[in-house]
C-alpha cells in the first residue's frame, strides 16, 4: 500500500486523558515525523499537532483509536498521492 503525508490536530480537552493519548502517538511512533504539543493553559486543554507518513490504513487506525479517548477530538488532512 502507498504511503501518504499528513497532518493530524488532537485537541486533549482534558488532560486525565493525556497519558492515553502519549500511548497511542508511542504505539504509532514509526509514522510520526514530527510533533509539537502546546498546553493552552488559560483554555485548560493541549493542542497537539502531528506529522505523519504511513498508509491510508496505519493513519487511520492511529486517528481512530485517539478519536476513541474520552474528551479527545481528532481531525486529519492527508496527501493525495
């Protein structure tokens, strides 16, 4: 299967959930080219932005499972090609 570069933006609403969020972006690490998280303190949330190059297949089944954790949202943008 082709690979395809994206980005993936997590927002983690609460941060009891983060531990859960740090183990699937490890379980995922070998798709990750980069990673830059930002606690919005005055918000109460981080904002997680994420780069990835992986198959259709191992990006979606990362952004299912974050989708999966309580007050996480999930939202990517993938090449075309």
């Amino acid at each position: 299967m082709e690979k395809r570069v994206g980005v993936v933006g997590i927002v983690v609403e609460d941060l009891e959930s983060a531990e859960d969020v740090n183990q699937i972006l490890h379980d995922y690490s070998y798709i990750i080219v980069g990673r830059m998280g930002i606690p919005y303190r005055d918000r109460g949330i981080s904002v997680i932005s994420i780069i990835v190059d992986g198959t259709s297949d191992e990006i979606g089944a990362m952004t299912g499972k974050l989708g999966k954790v309580k007050n996480v949202s999930v939202k990517s943008a993938m090449t075309k090609i």
